[in-house]
C-alpha cells in the first residue's frame, strides 16, 4: 500500500472512530441555541396564512429510489394540529422519510441517520407501551362490568387505571408533553429518557436539515461560482449543531460532509433537471418543515423543555 493509500486508509479509520463516537452520545449534548439561528432571514410567521395551492399540489413518485420526495412532503404537511400543536404520527413519517434522504448521501454521511432512527424509535416504543397499557385498562373495565355487585367496591375504587385516564398521551407534541410532565418522567435537572427529551434532540436535528435544504433551493446569483452541497451542509450545520459539539465531532462532522454528493445528485433525489426546478420543490419543503418546526418549538418553549439534559 502506498503513501496515498495508507493516508486514505487512516482519514477513513479516524472518522470511522469519531463518528461512532458520535452515535454513542454525541448527539445527546446538542443544545439549542436561539441567537444563532438565521438572525438575517426571520422564521415564517404562524399567524399567517403561508400555505398556498401549489403548495398543496402532490408531488409524483421518484422511480428508483428509496427517498421520495413526494412522501415526505405529505408528511409534512399532514403534521401540523391547529396553529400550536404536531401530530406525532405524521411527524415521524416525516423522520422516515428524511432518514432516507441521509442514507442516500453515503455512509459518512448516513451514520448521522441511524442515531436519528434510535430516536424515533423510543418514542415509537413509548407510543405502543401506552396503547398496550390502554388496551389492558380496556379489558379490566370489561372484565369488571360482568362482575356482580358484590365487587362494587373494587368498581369505586379501581386497581388499575382506566382506559380514559390511559387516554392517548402519544398523539401529538403537545399531549405527550401533558402526560409525561403528569407522570413525572420528565427531569430539568439531569439527564432521564423521556418522550419530551427525545422530541427535543430530533426538534434540533430537523433545524440542521431544514437549513441546508433551504440554502440548497437558493439560486447562485450573478457570474459566481454555485456552492457546493458540502460547504452549504458544512455551513448548516456550522450555525446550529457545530456550536454543541466538540473539536473531535465537528471535525468528523466536516470530514463526513466533505464527501456529499454534486448538486447533479440533488436534481435526481428531487426528479427535477436544473437549479429553477429544484429551488420550486426544496421551498415546498422547506415551508412544510418550517410549520412543524415552529410549532414544535412553541409547545417546548411554553413549557421551559428547550434546554433539557
């Protein structure tokens, strides 16, 4: 093996070792933090009406790929309840969908979806412990109105919780965070899994995401040079996720995203032929995740979550 090829061979084994560093904990100390975020470009306002009809027009069907573009923005748009609150079933779909659209960039850039995956899959697996929790209330109640009356003092007071006071804590943002603060599971001051606490590290990561598509639709202005996906993506997430990181995660960060593919590869993820076409879809988006985004943050704000360890 020559000098070049013993080089490459070690740049791949450091960022192999990083990036597993990474999974393992690294994203768990993202912290957002307000005041980075886009000061020159104000977030769409919740109070008015942003949504227009070809906004609303499907998108078709990518042949060929596993990310469809189409899907996640039926996702997306699907998710927001009223102007406060977010779906959670509409809301991890969309995870889904963005979990391809990393693994469709390559392995250095796809490790970063299989820690986001893990997320989504806690608060899935809160999700089916509840209803199977509401299930069992279910059939305690059954079981106790076939009972004499002989029992009625067991049917005053129950053992086990009915299904109402189950109840559907995993529908949306807003009644997980209900439930679990209820329940005590969430913790201000140290580290407890929660769904809230999980909510809070995707909250983040669809922050990082959402920027570097919207600087992705952004048509290169005069004679100068378009900039590559990998600066932008580096500069994404130099604002948001960098500031959180250490020395060691953001250099692999930057390295991973180093190997991005060309603008072309964008184009076809997308099924379109040229920037003016994929600036029209990658918006749609963008507004999409932007409403979901805005009203995740209002719900964990009101609720003092958007710090938690």
């Amino acid at each position: 093996m020559g000098v070049k090829g013993r080089a490459a061979f070690a740049i791949v084994f450091i960022i192999v070792f990083l990036c597993s560093l990474w999974l393992y904990g690294g994203l768990e100390t993202w912290d957002y933090c307000l005041k980075v975020y886009i000061q020159d470009e104000p977030p769409l306002s919740l109070y008015e009406n942003n949504v227009s009809e070809d906004d609303m027009a499907p998108l078709g069907f990518c042949p060929g790929q596993r990310f469809q573009v189409g899907v996640l923005l039926m996702h997306l748009q699907a998710a927001p309840l009223s102007t406060d609150d977010v779906l959670l079933e509409p809301y991890l779909a969309s995870w889904d969908e963005l979990i391809k659209f990393m693994d469709s960039l390559g392995p250095l850039v796809g490790f970063i979806s299989q820690e986001i995956e893990a997320k989504t899959s806690i608060i899935r697996e809160l999700a089916q412990k509840e209803a199977e929790l509401k299930e069992q209330a279910q059939d305690k109640e059954a079981t106790a109105e076939e009972q004499d009356s002989g029992t009625s003092i067991l049917k005053n007071k129950p053992i086990h919780p009915s299904a109402e006071e189950v109840g559907s804590a995993y529908t949306s943002v807003r009644s997980m965070i209900k439930a679990e603060l209820a329940q005590g599971l969430v913790d201000f001051t140290q580290p407890r899994a929660s769904g809230c606490r999980t909510l809070l590290r995707l909250h983040r990561a669809l922050l990082w995401l959402q920027l570097f598509l919207r600087s992705l639709a952004v048509e290169q202005s005069g004679a100068g040079r378009a900039r590559s996906p990998s600066e932008l993506c580096r500069d994404a997430y130099r604002v948001t996720l960098a500031q959180h990181h250490t020395w060691w995660v953001r250099k692999a960060a930057e390295l991973a995203f180093v190997a991005m593919p060309d603008r072309a590869f964008f184009y076809r993820l997308v099924c379109v032929d040229t920037q003016k076409e994929a600036a029209a879809v990658l918006n749609r988006v963008v507004r999409a995740i932007q409403k979901v985004y805005n009203q995740t943050q209002m719900a964990l704000e009101e609720h003092g979550m958007l710090e938690l360890p």
